[in-house]
C-alpha cells in the first residue's frame, strides 16, 4: 500500500473528483434550484464529499502512522495522500468562491492560507503532517452537519421541511462546533505552539515554516470562535425574542 501510494498521482485524481461532484450537484441535483442558490449549494454538496472522508482518512493516517507520532515527524506516505485529499478539495471551492463569490474575501483568504499551510507541509518541508491531520480533523468532524444545516438554510424560506431541519440542527451543531473548534481546536494549537517553540521541530521543520503555520492556524481559531460566538447569540436572541412574543 504505501508503495502503491507513492506512485500514485493522487492529486489531479482527487481534484477531477472534487470538479465533477461540483458539476453533478450544479447541473443535476440543484439544476432546479434558484441561480443564486445553486453555486453555494453546490459547494455544501461537494464540501460534504470533502469532509467526512478526511476524518475517516485523517483518523487511518495517525493511528497506522510507520513512525513514533510527533509534530515534526517526517510525513509517512498515507499521510500526504490525506493532504492531497484536501488540498484538491480546498483548490476546488477556492474556484468556486473566486468564479461565483469573489466578494467574500474572509473565505478566499482562509482557503488560500489553508492551501499554504497543506502545500508547503506536503510538498516543501516533508515533516509536520501530524499537526496539520489533527487539526484536519478537528475542523472536519463538524462538517456533514454544517453542510446539512447550510442546505437546509438555503431552502427554510420556501420549504417548511427545510425550516424544521434548520432549526432542529441548528442548537446541537452550535454544541458541537463550539467543542470542536474553540475548546479542542484551541488546546491543541496551544500544545502544537508549546511543540515548536520549545525547539521541537528543531533541524526538522524550518522556523519560517511552523511560524507562518502558527499564525494562519492562530487566526483561523479566533475567526471560527468569533463566528460561532455570533452564531450563539443570534441564536438567543431569536429565542428571547419569541418569548417575548408568547407573553404578549
């Protein structure tokens, strides 16, 4: 297997896949649907190729690791297969952004940052896949419920089984996120930032490397909490709002 995967030309494979399930969900699935939905529909489709996969294959790539899991150890040969895996899928809806949403800089600037770090980890430095496959994971356990709640999002003002959905996933989504992303997320990027400031990575991993890591994953954290924070009282203040309502 890990013979196989050094030879195979894994990248373009996964972005084909990435282009036609962007394709298939665009001009078949969501052909129905509004122009102003389908691009954005289209990429939760694809999103939802993207990311339950790479937990499943981020989880594989760490717990069959050849080597002792550090966070500068060399990256094993499954490992940069899950990173092309992703690096197709981020390349691909930054296309997407760029074509139909080239106004939401907030996303183009997070997908370039996260190509950087994937790319430079698997094609520049060879070391620190680890790092990247936990956090991967961590930022993709999430998404088939975000991408399920983000449809049904698209859909609540028309159709009342999409509203139902919405709302019913909303709550534990918000849970779920919050725990992924702000507390798990945070406690390993500050164990992952201890790891290389100690010297960890030392003659391993160039400091301009783990640096700019640092910061794109740093930042990357406090957006995503910054975003569920407000996610969370929008939340509450629908609520307050309709008890409100009820007493009058």
């Amino acid at each position: 297997m890990e013979t196989l995967l050094n030879f195979t030309p894994a990248f373009p494979i996964f972005f084909l896949m990435f282009l036609l399930a962007y394709l298939f969900a665009f001009l078949v699935v969501f052909r129905n649907w509004s122009p102003k939905q389908k691009p954005e529909a289209s990429s939760c489709l694809m999103s939802l190729t993207h990311g339950t996969p790479a937990v499943i294959m981020a989880t594989r790539a760490l717990m069959n690791s050849p080597t002792p899991l550090s966070f500068a150890s060399p990256n094993a040969s499954f490992q940069n297969f899950v990173l092309e895996f992703s690096i197709a899928y981020f390349l691909m809806d930054l296309l997407h952004y760029m074509v139909f949403v080239p106004s939401d800089l907030l996303f183009i600037g997070h997908h370039l940052a996260t190509l950087y770090v994937f790319v430079t980890c698997r094609y520049v430095v060879h070391h620190g896949a680890v790092a990247i496959l936990v956090l991967l994971f961590l930022a993709e356990v999430t998404s088939a419920c975000q991408n399920v709640r983000s449809l049904a999002n698209l859909r609540r003002a028309d159709v009342p089984l999409a509203a139902k959905v919405y709302e019913f996933l909303s709550p534990p989504f918000y849970v779920f996120y919050s725990v992924a992303r702000g507390v798990l997320g945070t406690l390993v990027v500050y164990k992952i930032g201890v790891f290389y400031a100690s010297g960890g990575a030392n003659n391993l991993i160039p400091r301009w490397a783990w640096i700019s890591w640092m910061v794109v994953i740093v930042v990357a954290v406090m957006i995503s909490i910054l975003w569920v924070s407000n996610l969370w009282i929008f939340w509450f203040r629908q609520r307050s709002h309709r008890a409100q309502k009820k007493v009058k």
